[in-house]
C-alpha cells in the first residue's frame, strides 16, 4: 500500500491529532485581546478571517478544535495529514489557493463564510517565511469579511528545517497569544490598493507576533492578559453574519 493512500492518510492524521492534543495540553496558554468578541468560541458572530503564520498552525488548531472554522489548506501532498488532523479536531476545510488561480477554492470559502469563520496561514504552503501573499486581502475584500491577525510565539521552542522553520513548542512550556482588532479591507480595490493592504496587515501580524514572542520567552505578566483554554464554540449554533455580503462572481 502506498504511503499516500486515503487509509494510511488518515491513519496518520489520526494518530497525529492525538499525539499533537496530548503534547499541546501540557502547555500554559494566555492571550491579550484587542477585543474579546473576536475569539471564535463566541459562536453567534460576524465571520471573519482568522490569519496567522504557517510555522505557528498548532496553536488555534489545538485550542480552537470545533468553533465553526474552515481553514484553507494547499492542495499539497504533505497538506493531506493536516487536513485529516483539522477535520478530526472540528474544522471543516477547503483545499486550494485564494488567489492564483483558485476559483474554485474562492466559491468554496465563499460558501463556508455564510456560516463559518475562515482561517489561512497566509505564508504558506512554501513561503517565503512571514510574507502575507495577497489571498486574504483580496478575499476580505471581495467577501466584506473583516480580517483578524493573530500572533503567536513560544518561549524557545523546537524548529524544524522546513522553509517556515515550524514549530513544535517544549511540552510545559509557554504560548502566547496577541490579537488584532477586526481589519476591514475596503471593496474593488486595484492591485495597488491590494498592495497596500496587504503590506499593511503583514506587518501587523509580524508585530503581534514578535511581541507575542517576546512575552513567551520573558514570561511577564501583564495587567490585560487572559488564560486560555481548550474550548469548542458555546452555544453550538451556526453563526449569523449580521452585515450584508457581497457576492462573489
């Protein structure tokens, strides 16, 4: 049987998804919020689009597991246990690219978004490392969808030698999470009103999540901060968007 069967696939997925919860658990999770109504636990909500970078994806697919999320996975082969790992944990997910040449993969999370949240590593699925490519901004845009940047970091994790250099954090060690307020992009933009934006919102997410970083590592308490735990949407309910949307062609 090939390694890349649809059984071995999802049995490796399987056993990954345990093992990442039970390594993830150990962890001391805390946050500083912009404005708390942005978790996705808050199920009756605006969608939005959740984007944080590729090296980081353990943290909310770990602590956001079944809150009414689809997240955008490459049609990669090595995105095939990932994608078997989120829907495992609760998401739902959609498999292409947001903006070369994925029609298809924008009519999908197009209709995930009448009553999910959406989520993306904006870096991925080959980098460059922490450079937002222009999908979220140009989907954002086109959907009215706002965008919420979430930084993360952890104090002196493992790397890996992947291009994102991913990482794994120390079981009982520290993650932090830093958010962005909702970050409306406006519609038709042209590609330098994209461009803009989307300079915008990478340096935002590389802000948060080097401050995010830092406050791993020196361990600071600070006066705003809010432990986090392992938690599924409540009430469990599909989200209601509260503004009109627009169509996508």
């Amino acid at each position: 049987m090939k390694l890349n069967h649809p059984l071995i696939t999802r049995l490796l997925g399987r056993t990954a998804a345990y093992t990442v919860r039970a390594w993830m658990r150990t962890l001391d999770y805390r946050c500083v919020y912009h404005n708390p109504a942005i978790d996705p636990v808050h199920s009756v909500s605006q969608p939005r689009i959740y984007v944080f970078w590729h090296e980081n994806i353990l943290c909310p697919l770990y602590l956001r597991a079944n809150c009414h999320i689809a997240m955008l996975l490459s049609q990669h082969r090595d995105a095939d246990v990932l994608e078997s790992m989120a829907k495992l944990s609760g998401f739902a997910t959609v498999r292409g690219s947001t903006y070369r040449g994925g029609a298809k993969a924008i009519l999908e999370l197009a209709e995930k978004s009448q009553n999910l949240h959406l989520a993306m590593t904006p870096d991925g699925p080959r980098g460059p490392r922490r450079t937002l490519a222009q999908g979220p901004i140009y989907l954002a845009a086109r959907l009215g969808l706002p965008i919420v940047a979430l930084g993360i970091g952890y104090n002196h994790p493992f790397r890996t030698r992947s291009w994102d250099r991913f990482a794994v954090p120390r079981p009982y060690s520290r993650c932090r999470a830093v958010t962005s307020d909702e970050i409306w992009i406006p519609a038709d933009l042209g590609r330098d009103g994209l461009e803009e934006h989307r300079l915008m919102v990478e340096r935002k997410l590389n802000e948060l999540t080097d401050q995010a970083t830092r406050w791993a590592e020196t361990g600071a308490t600070l006066p705003n901060e809010v432990f986090v735990r392992r938690q599924a949407a409540s009430p469990p309910q599909r989200i209601s968007p509260r503004l009109p949307r627009r169509r996508v062609a």
